[in-house]
C-alpha cells in the first residue's frame, strides 16, 4: 500500500508510518485500510481503532497513535525510540 502523503515528502516518517500500520496489521491479520481502494481517501493516515482494545496497554496504543501521526507531528524513528513501548524492551 502507498503512504498517503501531501507536501513534503520524508521518507523516514514515512517509515514510522508503515511500522505502525505493519503492528495494526499484525494484530488483526489485515492491512488497516484493507477496504480502501484509492489511498487518495485515507484522510490524515490515521488507523482504525484496535479492536479489543482493552487487551492492549496504553503504551501500544500510544505507539500506534504516535505513528499515526501527521508527518509533521510524527516522530523521527530515533524519536519513536524513546517512547515508552520501546523503552520497555531497552538493554540496560
């Protein structure tokens, strides 16, 4: 699927974007905009809601809303590093 995209183009937000659509879609076992036919109607990127959401911690559902993000709200992947869901795994 094609990010859907307007203005400037940076690839690594661009990135951030799909990683969190590749987790949604881990998830769920399907793309989360499985049903649109022209990514030209994916307003914002924004995901679909995780189904069962409560079988998820917030810091997955703040990973998933932070790539989610407008790409230039959306953290740089050193950035995205740094938030909690991935804090939780870091060697010490």
């Amino acid at each position: 699927m094609a990010f859907p995209h307007s203005g400037l183009y940076d690839p690594l937000k661009v990135d951030v974007w799909s990683l969190g659509a590749t987790v949604w879609e881990l998830v769920h076992g399907v793309p989360p905009f499985e049903d649109v036919k022209d990514t030209r109607d994916i307003v914002g990127g924004q995901f679909p809601p995780v189904r069962e959401p409560d079988a998820f911690s917030r810091s997955f559902h703040d990973f998933l809303h932070l790539c989610s993000q407008p790409a230039a709200s959306r953290p740089d992947p050193d950035e995205l590093l740094d938030v909690r869901f991935f804090s939780l795994w870091k060697m010490t």
